[in-house]
C-alpha cells in the first residue's frame, strides 16, 4: 500500500516508530513531517496529508497527541474521511462501513502495538461495498 504519514511534534517518535513498521511491511511510506521535536502546528500537517491522500487515492496516517485534532482538521478537506479509532474493531469498521481512508492515531492515548494494530487491520480491511453503506458515505461526502 501507499501512505502518506504526518505527525505534529507530540506524535514524531511514533510516527518513525509506525513508518518503520510499515515499511518492515513493505508498504510504500511518504512522510510529510514533522520532522523534530519542536512544537509544530497540527493543523497544517493534517491539512498537507489529507489533500494528498484524497489527490492521490492513497491511505493517510495523522499522529498527534490524542489523534482527535488530526482528525477534526483532517475531515475539513473535501473528500477526505478520517476515523480515530479505539480498538482494532473499530479500525476494521471504519474501513468496512465508513470507507475511512486516512487513520488518526494519538501518541500519548494508545501504545505502539495498539499503532501497529489499528493501522495493520485499517489497510488490510476492505470497504465492504454494501448498498446500505454506499449510500451513508455518499451523504457523508456530500455535506
Ligand atoms: C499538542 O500538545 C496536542 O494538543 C496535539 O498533539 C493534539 O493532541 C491535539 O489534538
């Protein structure tokens, strides 16, 4: 898979913990920063990733400190879906009925196994296609 990776300064560490996890996987990993420690802006990278996601049909992953403001910045660029989620469960579901493309994760909320978890069921899981949930992401899409 191709994914675009961002993170703002609380989630650096675990973004090139996750990227080198995902490239052990052999996915394709373009980070758009941060890339210190110095206190950064959420929003921007949120923004930078998004609107590359969406443009190039690729998979995003956002870090910040909860995942929650990369989440809300994130689902402000037209046609991108983000999900923030809370087990692996939710991982999968976000792809299979909200047709989730850009994974937000929070750094001082979730360890780096549940990281790798959430993101290995997020690209391994197809949206499932049905009717039903076509039609909800359409409406989601078109607010
Ligand atoms: C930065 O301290 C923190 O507010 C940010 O990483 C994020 O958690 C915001 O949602």
């Amino acid at each position: 898979m191709r994914v675009i990776i961002g993170s703002d300064h609380a989630g650096f560490q675990a973004k090139q913990q996750l990227t080198q996890h995902l490239q052990d996987q052999g996915h394709e990993v373009e980070d758009l920063g941060t890339h210190t420690e110095e206190s950064c802006d959420y929003p921007l990278i949120a923004k930078a990733v998004a609107q590359k996601a969406v443009a190039e049909h690729a998979f995003g992953i956002l870090i910040c400190g909860t995942g929650i403001g990369m989440c809300m910045a994130a689902n402000k660029v037209t046609g991108a879906r983000a999900a923030l989620p809370y087990s692996t469960e939710t991982a999968t579901l976000a792809r299979e009925h909200n047709n989730a493309t850009i994974l937000c994760l929070g750094a001082r909320t979730m360890t780096d196994k549940q990281r790798e978890q959430y993101t290995d069921f997020f690209l391994r899981t197809p949206f499932s296609g049905d009717e039903r949930h076509a039609k909800r992401v359409a409406q989601v899409d078109a607010i």
